[in-house]
C-alpha cells in the first residue's frame, strides 16, 4: 500500500510537471494546457493505453485532468459499441456528468460565498 502511494503521488507530480512545462517553457495560456491534457487523455484512451497507466499509477492517474479526458472518451467507445453514433454522445455525458455537476455547483457556491477582486 506504501508503494503505490507513493508511485501514486510521483505519477500525478509527473503530470504536473508536464502541465508546469507546458505554462513555462512552451508558453501555453492555462486553457490550452487543460485542452491539450484532455486530448492526451482521450488519445492514451482511444489507444487502449490509458488503463494500463491506471493500473500502474492508481491515483496518480484518476486524479489529474487527464482522467477526464479518458473518461470522455471511454464513456464514448462504450455506448458506440451498444448504440451506434448517438452512444458517443449519450456515453460522455453518462460518464462525466456527475463530475460536470459538482464543478457547476462548487463553482456557483464559491461565487456566491466570495467576493470578486476584480474590478466589476
């Protein structure tokens, strides 16, 4: 249980890292960053690689934006298989959906418990 802790945190600061990189070296806005790791995410899906990272790095893998990604594209090829064209949509949806809701609901919850420091 200590080991894949451990390579569970040493994965996800590896992702970050990336993501860091991505800010830093290649100069990349914040949204093209969670764009592109998305992408990596669905692609590594699409490929049938991403699981095999979930078995190695556990929380490592699940946690980070690219998880989203995966579950994107693996809720897609599931429902595909079952109902054709219309399972790629009904299939990101049912999978990501109660993720999607509580980043809605956390989102309006901080708006309205905290004041913008912008000028509005």
């Amino acid at each position: 249980m200590i080991l894949s802790t451990i390579i569970a945190f040493v994965v996800g600061g590896l992702v970050c890292v990336v993501g860091q990189l991505l800010f830093d070296v290649a100069k990349l806005t914040p949204a093209h960053t969670l764009s592109l790791l998305v992408v990596v995410g669905s692609v590594l899906d699409g490929f049938g690689l991403y699981e095999p990272f979930i078995d190695f790095a556990g929380a490592g893998a699940t946690v980070p934006i690219m998880s989203f990604g995966n579950s994107l594209t693996h809720g897609a090829l599931q429902e595909a298989e079952k109902h054709g064209i219309i399972g790629v949509l009904t299939g990101m949806f049912e999978v990501t959906s109660s993720g999607i809701s509580a980043a809605i609901l956390f989102g309006v919850i901080g708006a309205l418990l905290f004041k913008s420091k912008g000028n509005i």
